[in-house]
C-alpha cells in the first residue's frame, strides 16, 4: 500500500478498493499495513489523529468490511489511556472488533511516539481459521510466533512498516517464510511501497505457506494487492515431516561445561 502521511480520508479510501478488489476475487480477508491509516511516516500527525478502538476511524474500517463481506486488518493509532499506541484492528463484516498493540517498538522514531503494548497478541477467527496477529518488529523474534502457533494459530497477519535498508530483503524473503515454517503455519506481511517525507519503503508484501514457499509476492515497488488460498489441510505432509511443535521440549536445566 503508498499510504498519504497524514491523510487518513485518503488511506481509508485505498483500504475500501481495495477491500473491494479483493472480495470480488474471492477473498475473505484484507490485512492493510501498520499504520495504515495515517501512514507510518506522519511524525506528530500521528499523535494528533489518534483516536480510540471505537472512534471514526476503526468505524469506517467496519462499514468497508460490512459493505464487502471481507474481514479487514489494519494499522492505526489508538489513544487510550492517555497515551498512543501503535496498535492494529480487525474487523469482520457482522460487526465484531479486535485490537492489539505492538509489543516491540522498533528505534527512536516508534518510541518518541508511542507506549509499547502489554498484552500478549491474540488469536482469533476469521472464515474458520483460527489468525494470529503480530505488527512489524514483533514478527522478527521467534518467540512471537511461536506463541500463536502454540495458541492453535493457523495463519499469522503482519501489517508492517519496512523501511528500505540492506536488510530489508532479507527479512522480507528469509525471515518471514522460515516463521512459517519453524511453526508450520502461514504467514501474510503486508508493507508499505513508495516513500513519504520520512521513510522509503521496501515493499516485498508476501505470503508464505507452512513449507516455506511463498503463495504470493509483491514487487519493491508499488502498491497492489495479493491473493492466496490458505488451506492447512494441504499442508499436512509438511507437518509430519516438521513436527517442531509437536517434538519441541522446554524446560530442561543444564550446568555450563568446564572448559
């Protein structure tokens, strides 16, 4: 998505075709980027516009998930408390509403910004899977995932901010399709493409599948939307080859060697 920096009319516009786009082809889900709504690289904008989980907002978010029979995920900044968080919200078509905020901010950019979330991400339902959801920097430490898998998550959404760096590839094309595959379920990252007066984007949207192979892939540049099947039960041969969650021990304790 090339989110407007603060211009939220404009985003909800860009989520809305594309809500459209994707219901008709079929899809039952739209996860947008993190801070989808305000675009990431709004700076103060981004506190100013920030409203809570049952403003305007996440309200239009419900209407264009109503109008579509589309469940949607997407970005935006929440107060509460007398505070911001970078949070996402996801929104099914009858109505219901779920928020979580982003445990590990990333630099001093996020942290001047925000207050890091408390609560451990959620898994939900979305079309009879059971999703996870994760924002950016949370999907970069294993644990995260491995939570909402352990928690019976079959499919993972990551609304993402990716600036462009020398790393960027790498965390897009490796690190994304191995927490896939180290807990055998999908996973959808969703970034920004394009720049604004802060960040340039690396884009590489992509889903991958509980083997590793990715089931879609944006370009570095660009704002489209990309569609795929997620069915667990094809990938029942990759689980019994991988059963990491099922062979996984913890809680050992071991005395470091002498050397």
């Amino acid at each position: 998505m090339e989110a407007i920096a603060g211009d939220i009319a404009a985003n909800l516009r860009t989520i809305g075709a594309a809500a459209r786009g994707a219901a008709s082809a079929g899809a039952g889900g739209l996860v947008a980027p993190e801070l989808a709504l305000t675009g990431y690289g709004a700076g103060d904008a981004i506190r100013a516009t920030a409203e809570s989980g049952d403003g305007g907002q996440v309200e239009s978010l419900r209407a264009i998930a109503a109008d579509n029979g589309i469940a949607i995920v997407a970005g935006f900044a929440e107060a509460a408390d007398g505070v911001v968080y970078n949070s996402a919200v996801a929104v099914t078509p009858d109505g219901q509403r779920l928020i979580y905020r982003k445990l590990h901010l990333y630099g001093d950019y996020e942290r001047s910004l925000f207050r890091p979330g408390s609560a451990a991400p959620p898994v939900f339902r979305i079309g009879g899977l059971n999703v996870g959801l994760l924002i950016c920097y949370d999907v970069e430490f294993p644990e995260m995932v491995r939570h909402l898998a352990l928690g019976g998550a079959d499919l993972v959404l990551v609304p993402t901010a990716l600036p462009a760096s020398g790393h960027a590839a790498f965390i897009a094309r490796s690190i994304i399709p191995v927490r896939a595959f180290e807990n055998q379920v999908f996973v959808a990252y969703a970034n920004h493409a394009g720049r604004d007066d802060t960040f340039a984007y690396a884009g590489l949207s992509g889903i991958a599948a509980p083997d590793g192979t990715d089931l879609a892939r944006a370009s570095e540049t660009g704002g489209n939307v990309l569609i795929a099947e997620i069915d667990p039960a094809a990938y029942a041969a990759a689980r019994a080859d991988n059963p990491y969650l099922t062979d996984r021990r913890f809680g050992f304790t071991a005395a470091p060697e002498r050397i």
